[in-house]
C-alpha cells in the first residue's frame, strides 16, 4: 500500500500545507515536487510569509493531496484524500538546494520568478507518514522507516 501512497504523492503536484503557530493552524495551498523516493516533498515560498514564520517556530506539517479533480459529480465518492505528516527539514547544503530547485523548476517552470526572488526559500519536508482515505469508508495508514 505505501507504494501506492507514494505513486499518488509523485502524480500530483499541488497539495494544501498546514502549519501552526501556538494553537492557531494556518493552511497554504502549495506547488510541490517529490524526490525519486519518495521520502521527501520540496516546496518554496518566501521567508516574509505567515508560513514560513510557522515552520521556523514548529516544524511539524500535515500536507492534503487529493484526486478531487479527477472525481467531479458522481463519481465525487471514488475520490482520494491523502494526508501526509512530516517536518521541516531546512536544506542547508548548497547541492541539494540547487537540486530541490532543478526538480521544482522542472515540475514547475513557472515558478522561475518566484524562486529567483533572493526571499525565496526551498523547503524540504521529510515525511513521516502517510494516511489515505480512498472513497468514503477505506483508510490505510503507514509509516516511513526513519
């Protein structure tokens, strides 16, 4: 099951990250790209924004992919809900932020102005878990090997 987990994080590439600050949750709708393993989600966003100030106070996320899109009117009930826990794990290697980068920029080309912007920050989150709800009723949970 965790390979199908996995397949859904790579085929999408727009999830909604929650954050919080003290106990006030705050959610981002967000562009995003997975490594070849899927053990780790990259996104950017600026170090001036709401998010980011949360992620630098906890680090702990909870991501929402889903295939909603795809499952429009009456087929709405075949859809999937993927949530996905992780932490902010800050890149701080100079390769693997150019990397990351490379990979957003690919999935999203796009993005080049935004992440060419000097406040703007790659981000890596290394997941933790995965909980998908596929249809109404069928939930499976796993954990990554840490």
């Amino acid at each position: 099951m965790i390979e199908s987990m996995k397949q859904l994080a790579k085929e999408k590439d727009i999830c909604v990250l929650a954050t919080v600050s003290g106990t006030t949750p705050h959610c981002s709708l967000m562009a995003y790209t997975t490594d070849d393993d899927c053990s780790e989600i990259y996104m950017a966003t600026y170090r001036t924004t709401k998010k980011f100030k949360n992620l630098m106070e906890n680090p702990s996320v909870s991501l929402l992919i889903d295939t909603r899109e795809e499952h429009k009117g009456s087929r709405r009930p075949e859809a999937k809900a993927m949530t996905v826990s992780g932490t902010l794990e800050r890149l701080e290697d100079d390769q693997k932020k150019a990397w990351a980068k490379a990979r957003l920029l690919d999935r999203h080309p796009h993005l080049k102005g935004f992440l060419d912007h000097p406040d703007a920050e790659v981000i890596c989150i290394k997941i933790r878990s995965f909980l998908l709800l596929d249809g109404l009723t069928d939930a499976h949970f796993e954990e990554m090997p840490q």
